[in-house]
C-alpha cells in the first residue's frame, strides 16, 4: 500500500498512475539495469511498475499536462511540483526528500539548429524517475533524446541529468563557434577597410554573447553552489559531479567574455572609422564652402542694382567679372593651401 507524507505526497509504491495515457508526453524513456535505453511508445499506457529508471519529458505548454501533473501522486516534495509547474525562469536546484528539482536554461531549438533565444528546463528528479518539462523546443534535451535513440548507455539518473547539461555545454560550444566565425569575418573587413555594414551585424553578436555570458553565469553558479552546499547523504545515483561540471561551464564562460571583449572593440573601431569618414566628408565640405565664398561675394557685387558699379558699359564687362571671380577662388585656394587647410 503506499504511504503519504503530511502533505499528501505518495512516499512510496507506483510514482506514476499506469492505467490511463498520459496527456501533454513528448517522449518517455525507460532505462534498464545494465543501462540500455529503450523508448516507450508515448500513446500506450506506460508501466512503471518495472525496474530501471523512467524519464517522461513534457510540454509545459499543454494545460491538460500541467493538470496532470498537479494531480498525479507521482512523488515529490510538494515544492518540487509547485517549481514544476510555474513559470519562474530563475535558474536554481534543490534538493530535499532524497529528490533535486529545479530550473535551469537552454538555447530555443529551430527547425535544424540552436536559435540564440533563452527557454528554460524543468525537472523533478528521484533515485528511478527523472520528470522534466519545457514551454518551447530546447536544444541540449532534443539532444539527449537524440543519443538514447542511438543507443546510448546510462549509469544512473546522475549520469542521464549529466548528460543533458553536457548537451547544454557542447550547444553553447557549438554557438561559440559560430560567434567566432562571424567576429573573424567582421574583423577581416574591419581591417581591409570594407566595414561599410558591419555594424549592422555586430550587435546582434553582442547582444548574443551578452545573453550566453547571463545564462553561463547563471548555470555554473547553481553547480558551484550545489558542489558546495549539497548534502553528502544522496543515494549514489543522485550523486551529480556538480564540481567537474561547473568548471566546464567556466571555462566556456570565460571564452563567451573574451568575444564580447572583442566584439566591443570591433565595434569601438567601426565607430572611429564613421567618425574618420564624417570627418573627412565635414572637411571637403569646409574646403568647398571657403573656395566658393569669394565669388559667392563677387556675384554679390556685381549683382547689386545701383548706379558707378564696374564693367557696366563695357563690351567684355562679363568676362572681367568672370575673371575676377576666378581669381577670388584661386587666391582663397592659395590661402588655404597655405595655411594647411588643403593638404
């Protein structure tokens, strides 16, 4: 028979009802004993009366599976289901009850490849059930999800959790890359002056790396926090290297800083070399204005409807004021010229 807790939580027996299909089910997976996954067909009834571990994945997005889940006796602590089912995007993990929950963030999956929007993992993990959920299609579960379907073997729930937050690891790698690739490109045209458009492609690659350094962070701090604060009595299957993986989050941390850096600098140089070109077009424009002045006054002169001005009865009256005109403009060049105006 199984026993509930002061909250009402089931403490022991099934962790999930078996007789009815489960509503809002992305893929469900049960792991044996000797670690071969094997994918559980998600419009039959599931037993989970069967040894090995069972991951069941969600559609958050669904309201007859949040239903579900806020009514099924699966166990859990209360607050676990409670993370579960809200919408906090605060990365966090927890544990209590033999039980880690929490938060933690991924990279939006597209059609074929990551998107360089945030989307947020949920899940409630015990010794034999690890309950995760999303709103939107992430990359680092698909992945995992991808690897069991090929065959992948899995020690324990420690390791299966392990692997998706190594999937997360390998995907902001791969968003790494593409970063990088793409500063290169800008740097190149940067350097051989051909940076008309640049800036048009480096901000959205800052705002990129501003948005993995905020998830990194957020990420390698909760493991940092767990290696340091996590109780030392968890099963072994719940046993996480918190510690290894916090050091490889750093480490990607650190590069995603140096390429906002960069990026920062090369958006630095692109803004010197619009105010160089605004300069240099202000100072053409200068040069022409001061050249065009004196016959600008010339034409003045010779315009004015009053009586003793020069050339008046005279046949080539138009040609000395031309001439005059042009030697206004060749003596404001030469003034220019030499007072360094004109180089």
């Amino acid at each position: 028979m199984p026993v509930e807790d002061a909250t009402g939580n089931v403490i022991g027996g099934s962790v999930l009802p078996s007789e009815d299909v489960i509503p809002g089910l992305v893929w469900a997976f049960r792991i044996h004993a000797d670690g071969r996954p094997e994918a559980l067909p998600i419009e039959r009834t599931i037993d989970v009366t069967r040894d090995g571990v069972l991951w069941v994945h969600f559609n958050l997005a669904d309201t007859r599976a949040l239903q579900w889940l806020a009514q099924a006796p699966w166990r859990a602590p209360e607050q676990a289901r409670a993370l579960l089912l809200s919408k906090d995007s605060y990365q966090q993990l927890h544990t209590a009850d033999d039980c880690i929950y929490g938060v933690i963030s991924d990279l939006l999956r597209d059609i074929d490849d990551a998107d360089d929007d945030t989307g947020y993992l949920r899940f409630v993990m015990t010794e034999h059930l690890l309950i995760s959920g999303r709103h939107h299609a992430l990359c680092a579960v698909d992945a995992t999800r991808r690897s069991l379907e090929a065959g992948m073997r899995v020690d324990s729930m420690a390791a299966l959790f392990e692997t998706i937050i190594e999937n997360v690891a390998d995907t902001m790698d791969g968003m790494i890359d593409k970063i990088s690739r793409a500063l290169d490109e800008i740097e190149e045209q940067v350097v051989s002056g051909e940076s008309r458009h640049m800036l048009q492609k480096l901000g959205p690659l800052r705002r990129t790396c501003v948005r993995l350094h905020r998830q990194l962070g957020g990420l390698r701090l909760v493991f940092q926090r767990f290696e340091q604060n996590g109780p030392a009595d968890l099963k072994p299957a719940l046993q996480l290297r918190a510690g290894e993986l916090a050091q490889r989050l750093d480490g990607l941390d650190r590069i995603i800083i140096e390429l906002r850096e960069r990026s920062r600098l090369l958006q630095e140089e692109l803004h010197l070399q619009i105010a160089e070109t605004g300069n240099e077009s202000l100072r053409v424009l200068s040069v022409l204005t001061a050249l065009l002045l004196p016959p600008t006054l010339m034409t003045g002169l010779f315009g004015m409807n009053v009586k003793g001005l020069p050339f008046v009865d005279t046949e080539t009256g138009f040609l000395w004021a031309l001439l005059l005109i042009l030697l206004s403009s060749a003596f404001a060049y030469f003034v220019m010229k030499r007072i360094g105006i004109i180089r």
